[in-house]
C-alpha cells in the first residue's frame, strides 16, 4: 500500500491509496461522515484496471488531517468490535 497527501488549503486535503480495494475507501468515507468536524467527504469513483482511491475531505475547526486520523481510529475499532462479535458467535473461532 503506497499513501500521497495533497492539502489543497488548510481546511481541504487530497488522499491517494494505490494497491488497495474500493471496500476499504467506503469504510474511511463511512467514518469521515460521521466526523462532525467535517464539511465533505468524498471517494472518486475508481478506473477498474487501476488500483488506486482518491478519498477528499473538507473540515471545520480541526486540520482535515486529524479528521482523516480520527476517521481511521474509528474504522479499526469497529472493525476490531467485529472480528471479536463473529469470532464469539462462531464459538470462540476454533477450527
């Protein structure tokens, strides 16, 4: 996985994530949205020969940085409360 930046100003900035799927810019979309701090989140449609995302954030009141942060925070420990419900449901995830 390769991440470039661009901060289009101090309250915009530009994500590239090359080499992973689309799933995982929805789920970062997902949480930015949730972020009250910010004012729009966005996922570029990808060229489906291409791996690459493009996710753009607006913020208010914090650095887009940090809501982008707080944003993938968010993700993994969800996805984290996840593995543990399923693994719990499947009988501990022995096999």
């Amino acid at each position: 996985m390769q991440i470039q930046t661009t901060t289009e100003d101090e309250r915009g900035l530009t994500v590239e994530i090359t080499g992973e799927d689309f799933s995982l810019a929805e789920i970062v979309h997902f949480e930015l949205l949730e972020e009250k701090s910010v004012t729009f989140a966005g996922v570029l449609p990808p060229h489906p020969l291409i791996k690459k995302l493009v996710l753009r954030v607006r913020a208010q009141r914090v650095k887009p940085e940090k809501a982008f942060a707080n944003s993938v925070g968010r993700a993994i420990q969800t996805t984290q409360e996840l593995l543990e419900g399923l693994t719990k449901a499947l009988g501990g995830g022995s096999s």
